[in-house]
C-alpha cells in the first residue's frame, strides 16, 4: 500500500523513516522547480509571441503598401493606354 501510494504521487522510493511532513516538503520542492521551469517557458513563449505578432504587423504593412503600389501601377497604365 505504501509503495503504491508513494508511486501515485510519484514520491518514489523513499526510506520508510521518513516524517510524512519531510516527504511533503520535498514533492513540493520538486513541483516548485517544476513550476519555475514552467514559468520560464511561459516567459519565452510569451516573447516569441510578441515578436510574431510584430512581424505579423510588419507583413501586413508590407502588403498593403504593395497593394498601394499596384493600384498606382495600373492606373498609370491606363492613363497611358
């Protein structure tokens, strides 16, 4: 019973000796180091994120102005037809 309460907390092999409060303290560090390792993700994705929507901008700009361009084109063609 022991060990399979330990495996669904995913606590491991741990010796029997341990005070369940020093079993808790250390799941709950490792899931703070899981948490840190979370945010850290989190903050890069959210700058990725940022610099696509950028670029995104930047695009969108970019087409517009060929549009601009294109339009100007044709209708200077067809003031010299």
């Amino acid at each position: 019973l022991e060990d399979f309460r330990e495996s669904q907390l995913g606590l491991g092999h741990r010796p029997l000796h341990l005070h369940p409060a020093a079993i808790i303290e250390e799941r709950l560090a490792v899931q703070h180091g899981e948490i840190q390792g979370l945010l850290g993700d989190n903050q890069s994705f959210a700058a990725t994120h940022v610099a696509l929507k950028q670029e995104l901008e930047a695009a969108q700009h970019e087409l517009q102005r060929m549009a601009h361009f294109k339009d100007s084109l044709r209708a200077d063609t067809e003031v010299r037809m």
